[in-house]
C-alpha cells in the first residue's frame, strides 16, 4: 500500500502545536478557490511512499512532538494512511489532520483515520471567510476538533 506524497516538512511551527513534521498528500478535489496548496491538487504529482516510508523519515528528526497530515486532502488516502498514523501514535507524536471534510461527512477509512488523531481540522477552505486571527485554520468557518472530547458532540479545541 502506498500514498502519494507531495513533501515532508520537518519543521513546522505553524500547522498546530510545538515543532511538528508535515505530510502533505497530493490530491485533493475539493478545488478551494484560493487553495493555499493549488499544486496539490493534481492526483498525478508528488512521490510513492509506504506508510513506513513515512514513519521512517519522521522519525529521523529526534525534536519533532507532532505530526500534522495536510495537502491536498489526506482523507483521500485515508485508507494507506491509517497504517502510519497508528505507528506514529504508538511512538507517541501528537496527531493533527487538516481535511475539507466535515468531521459529520467523515465514515469508513476517513473516520477511522480520524480517530488516530488528536485534532482534526474539518472543513472547506472558503476565501470570502478568510482570517488571519484564528490560530492554525485558514477562513473561520474550519472547526478545531478535540477528537478524544469529542465522542458525538464536536468540541473545538482552545490552545
């Protein structure tokens, strides 16, 4: 099983909490207007990587506390990502998923992909909402969801 992986970044302090490592996937068909990734829109590009692949090159840096799934749009691959969210978990990196998704729309892989996190970031880019004072989210109508508080009810996450 393999995922199509545009970049790893590791050294993030800007897509959630502490010095984090970022996946970004490509693909996403979502096609945001002002996609702050538009070059991850195409399903075609990036590179081949196995889950541990991806566990492997993370690991590598021994400062990182958290990894953050963007891109494109992981819960396209949710299924071959699954396998290193877990790994990722176990080895005690916090977990944070940006999607396009509703957490409501999310079912199957997506939802199960969503439950190794510890945040999801749910919902569409929208341009005539963007904001630059909400922490970590592109336009105010995206949700920061506490997935361990969540249970049914979603609860957004306060830094």
């Amino acid at each position: 099983m393999t995922l199509r992986v545009a970049q790893i970044l590791h050294d993030s302090i800007t897509d959630g909490p502490g010095l984090r490592a970022v996946v970004f996937l490509q693909g996403c068909g979502h096609g945001c207007a002002g996609c702050h990734n538009p070059d991850l829109q195409s399903f075609r590009g990036g590179t081949e990587m196995s889950p541990e692949d991806i566990v492997n090159e993370i690991v590598r840096n021994p400062l990182i506390s958290g990894v953050t799934f963007s891109g494109g749009e992981p819960m396209d691959q949710a299924e071959a990502l699954i396998p290193a969210a877990f790994a990722l978990k176990e080895k005690g990196y916090n977990i944070w998923i940006y999607t396009g998704y509703l957490w409501e729309e999310l079912d199957g892989a997506r939802r199960e992909l969503a439950a190794l996190a510890d945040v999801v970031v749910d919902g569409l880019f929208v341009l005539e909402r963007r904001t630059w004072s909400l922490p970590w989210r592109g336009s105010d109508n995206q949700r920061l969801i506490d997935v361990k508080k969540s249970g049914k009810d979603i609860v957004e996450w306060e830094p």
